[in-house]
C-alpha cells in the first residue's frame, strides 16, 4: 500500500479528512476554512496557516516545528498530545479547544490566548501550566509566566485535595492508596500555608498582614500576662503595642524590658519572627518587581 499523502488540495477540499502519518514540510495553507480534517501522530514543518480559520479538527499526538498561525481561528480542535517547536500564534484565536498532554517550547502564545482552554482536569493542567509558564519564562514573558505559575499552583493545590478527600470519585479511588493520600493532605496543607502566609511568593502585602497579626497577637499577650520591667505604671494597650512593634523591628523600646524568664521567650521569638518576616518580605517584594 504506498503511503498517505496529505496534499494542498485535500486540505482546501470541503470533504471530511482522516489521514495518520504524514509529513507536512514548507506548505502554504494560509486563509484557508479547515473544516472536519482530522490528521493524527503526524509531522508539520515550515507551514504557514496566517488567517486559517480551524473547525471541528483534531491533531492529536501531532509535531509541529517552526509553523506559523498569526492571526488564525481553532473552534473546536484537539490538540492532545501534541508538541509545539518555534510557532507563532500572534493575535490566534481559541475557543473549545483541547491541549490536554500538550507542550510548548519556545512559542509565541500568551496566557490570554490559553486560559479558556486549559483542561479541567487538575493533573493534566498543572502540567501544561507549568509547561506553558516555562515557556513564558524562557521567552521572557514574565507577566505571562506568573500568571500560568498561578494557574498550576492552583491546579496542584485542587488535585492535591482530591487526593486526600475526594473518596467518592473513582479516578482518585482506584488510583491512590492511602499513603499517597496522607501525602496529597499534606501537600494541600503547605499549599493552603503558602497561599495565606505571602500568595505563593508573589504578594508581598500578604506578608505585612500577616506580620501585623503576630505584632497584634503579641502586644496583647505582653499587655494580659507580661512583666515589663520599667514600663509606665498604668500604661494602655497602646504602649504594649509600641513595645511589640519594636521587638519585632529588633529595636529597644527606651529602659523597657522583660523580666521574668517567660517574657524574655516571647520577646525572643517575635524578634526572631520579625527577622524571619522580614527577610520573606524582602523576597517576595523582588521577585514581584524583577518580573516587570
């Protein structure tokens, strides 16, 4: 049987294609309505589709190197398992369609273009987000990077979860044992840490709240049960919260200072905890703004 042949007729033609195994190299197939062409475990090289308007097609476990889709238009087509290799996919279009398994290296694509498609499964799109964040970075597109890192935090946060409590489902039932549960509770508890304690690395203002709150929590433990040597007599919540504040910053508050042995621990680990605070402030604050 000689082999199948994929040729710029049969993709202009309005007839259903169904065609595997095929080598596309240097064809020019920009403009053309590709309807009901389903090409699989196929290679494209050099193949410009600029304006092609895609529908209901599927290239599954697909190679494309070095194509070139500016300005073009996928309702409904699967790319699962394809891989992607210097394309560019400036001003594309997406809508319903499938990359689940699919990578990305050195392309031209944005996170806006990719976000309504990105599979629900949440194991499949914590890979291709974090695929497509790599891509970002490499690109040098930051702010495309830090949005897909979000996404595939998000995505191993929620797969995580379901690890541990989605008992009921029967993809996580039969594929888990109770070991790998324990691990995937636990690997939603750190992610729930992270997220609360300074948003993943990428907001630092989470870490000045939740520095007020160990501020607030110890200026009310020295107010209802600390012993400060040299502290005014009668003195309010107010001056307990400057005492804190400077513990925290490792400052001295004047001559005040903790007597009893107790005391002297808490003061201790807020000072320690402002160092600790203030040196993930200082990281997070750098890492969101070298990605500018």
């Amino acid at each position: 049987m000689p082999p199948q042949q994929l040729t710029f007729a049969s993709l202009k033609a309005e007839q259903p294609l169904t065609i595997a195994r095929v080598t596309v190299e240097r064809l020019d197939c920009n403009g053309l309505a590709l309807r009901d062409k389903n090409v699989l475990l196929s290679q494209f090289s050099f193949v410009g589709f600029k304006d092609t308007h895609f529908q209901h097609c599927v290239f599954n476990h697909s190679y494309f190197d070095r194509c070139y889709f500016r300005k073009a238009r996928f309702e409904d087509v699967s790319f699962v398992g394809c891989t992607f290799k210097d394309c560019r996919f400036g001003e594309a279009e997406f809508e319903n369609c499938k990359f689940d398994e699919a990578e990305f290296e050195n392309c031209s694509v944005t996170y806006e273009q990719l976000a309504p498609t990105l599979p629900l499964r949440q194991n499949v799109r914590w890979r291709l987000a974090r695929n497509l964040r790599v891509n970002s970075q490499n690109r040098g597109q930051t702010e495309d990077a830090r949005k897909f890192l979000l996404v595939e935090l998000g995505a191993s946060e929620t797969h995580n979860f379901k690890k541990a409590f989605a008992w009921n489902e029967p993809f996580y039932k039969k594929k888990y044992s109770p070991e790998a549960r324990l691990l995937g509770f636990w690997g939603w508890i750190s992610s729930q840490m992270n997220k609360f304690f300074w948003g993943y690395g990428e907001q630092p203002t989470r870490v000045v709240r939740f520095s007020l709150i160990i501020v607030l929590a110890f200026a009310f433990i020295f107010y209802r049960s600390a012993n400060l040597k040299n502290m005014p007599v009668g003195a309010g919540f107010l001056e307990y919260l400057v005492f804190s504040i400077s513990t925290f910053a490792t400052a001295a508050y004047g001559e005040v200072i903790p007597a009893p042995a107790a005391a002297r621990i808490l003061t201790t680990i807020e000072s320690a905890s402002g160092l600790i605070m203030f040196g993930f402030f200082v990281t997070s604050l750098y890492r969101r703004v070298s990605k500018r």
